[in-house]
C-alpha cells in the first residue's frame, strides 16, 4: 500500500512543533489526579494552554471550546465518570478532537465498562500499553486476545498489541497507540514505530499520562489524528531520551523532561527523532 500524502516525517512533526507554539492551543484535560501537575507543565513547556477542568457542571461547556480534549481513566470515581461521558458527548456535538487513555483497563471491570461506553463518542486516538489495547479489542469482540495487564502497568511488549490495535483502529475509525519502548502508531492501515526514550522513563509515574496529553495538544493544531499521534509520541520520548542524557536518577529526569520539552525546537526534533512509517 502506497503511504499517502500526510506520511509523518521527522521534519513534518517538527513543523507540528513550530504551529503549536504559534497557536498555543487550548487542551481541556480530565486527567489522573496522581499527575495533574506534572501533565499541565508538560502541556505549558510544549507551548499549549492546559485547562483542567473536570466539574461536570463545566465540563460540556468547556470541551466544547476547546482545541482538544483529553479524558484520562487513571483515577475513577462515578462523579468523575459523568464529567467525562459529558465532555466527551460535548466534544464529538462540537467537532472538538479528543483522546481517550485507557488507564487499567482490563484490569478493573468499573473502568473498563466506563471505557466502553465513551468510546460510542468517537474518539479520535485511543492510546494505552499493549495490555490495555488487546484488553479493549476483546472487550469489543474484534480481537480474541487476553489483556496481559497489571494494574496500571502491562505485562506485554508493545509489539504483541500490534495486531489487535491495527484491528481497533479499523473498528473505531480512529488512530490507536500501543506505548512501550517502541512505540506503535496505526490508523489501520498506515503503521508508524519510533523509537525514541529511555528505560528510566519507567521509573517516573505518569509519563504515559503525558503522552496522551501532548497527542491532545497535537491534534489540536492539525486534522490529521495520525499525525498528531506521532507527533505527541516523538515529543515525549524524545524529551526523556533528552532527559536522560542528564539525569542521575529518575528524580532529576522528570524535572528534566520539561526542560527538555521546552528547549525542543523543530530542527532538533527533525534530527533526533527515530520514525518510521509503512503501510499495509
């Protein structure tokens, strides 16, 4: 299959960068309690404008203004599930791009039907570790594969989600990303690896949860999800493979990787980044 005409390439995602540091979009996040902090200063050292809001009498009203949502499932309660069904309802009546993070999914049977039922609002990118993506294509019925999941955490390689995320991105007609220390990006037809980051990064919590975020700040700026998918991947394991060339622990490297964020400019992001795109 021939790649089409927006294939993501090093110098394309550090195009991305330069927009979204012109148009410092709006990205409406309801996000896991643990790493609000940490993913509002991700967004903000990127060039995006964070707005947490996650009341459900804000949310609908919100979603619906802003350049993209992010709905994360790391911390549940009902309260925080109807924020998001409402958000998410907003977001898809307005036409605003939004990214569901499939926290424990698989896992947790009350996240995992919440997870089901958001998904009927079209999201325009799923992004979770490879036990979370085979957990949802099953929960579905459009892959017969176990989760492999632990807690927040996967038991499995990224690669052994490969087959099933190509499955439920045709399913739902969106983009799905399979995190792991390579990155999977497929939109069911086109798949993108890359490689970049570090081991450390799995010792700092959250920086899963940061990735999400930043693919929500990409997709903002552009109207193609894959793209911004790629783009929101590359900037977070670049930023950490950054990171950790100075860190001496994982400590200094989550201060690090904000740094790194904002220094990143479009010429380093075109040399450094490890990308590579087929189709089929």
């Amino acid at each position: 299959m021939s790649l089409p005409a927006h294939e993501p390439t090093p110098a394309t995602i550090g195009a991305l960068l330069s927009t979204l540091r012109a148009r410092t979009p709006l990205v409406h996040s309801i996000t896991n309690l643990v790493v609000t902090n940490s993913t509002a200063n991700a967004l903000l050292a990127l060039g995006a404008s964070p707005a947490m809001v996650e009341g459900g009498e804000e949310v609908e009203e919100f979603a619906a203004v802003a350049g993209a949502l992010v709905i994360n499932l790391g911390t549940m309660d009902e309260a925080r599930a109807q924020a998001m069904r409402l958000a998410a309802a907003a977001a898809r009546t307005a036409g605003t791009p939004w990214i569901l993070d499939p926290v424990a999914v698989g896992v947790l049977s009350y996240r995992s039907r919440i997870a089901v039922e958001l998904l009927q609002h079209g999201p325009a990118v799923v992004r979770g570790n490879a036990s979370e993506i085979r957990a949802i294509a099953g929960m579905l019925g459009i892959a017969d594969q176990a989760g492999g999941g632990r807690g927040v955490d996967s038991t499995l390689q990224s690669d052994a989600a490969r087959e099933a995320a190509g499955a439920l991105a045709r399913h739902l007609h969106c983009v799905v990303v399979v995190s792991g220390a390579v990155d999977y990006v497929t939109d069911g037809a086109i798949t993108a690896a890359i490689s970049n980051g570090d081991a450390m990064m799995s010792r700092v919590t959250g920086l899963g949860c940061t990735a999400t975020a930043l693919i929500g700040a990409c997709l903002a700026v552009t109207p193609d999800p894959l793209t911004a998918a790629v783009a929101g991947m590359v900037f977070t394991g670049l930023a950490g493979e950054m990171a950790a060339e100075l860190a001496s622990g994982p400590g200094t490297l989550q201060v690090a990787l904000i740094d790194a964020l904002y220094i990143m400019d479009a010429d380093l992001v075109a040399r450094r980044a490890h990308l590579v795109v087929r189709g089929g």
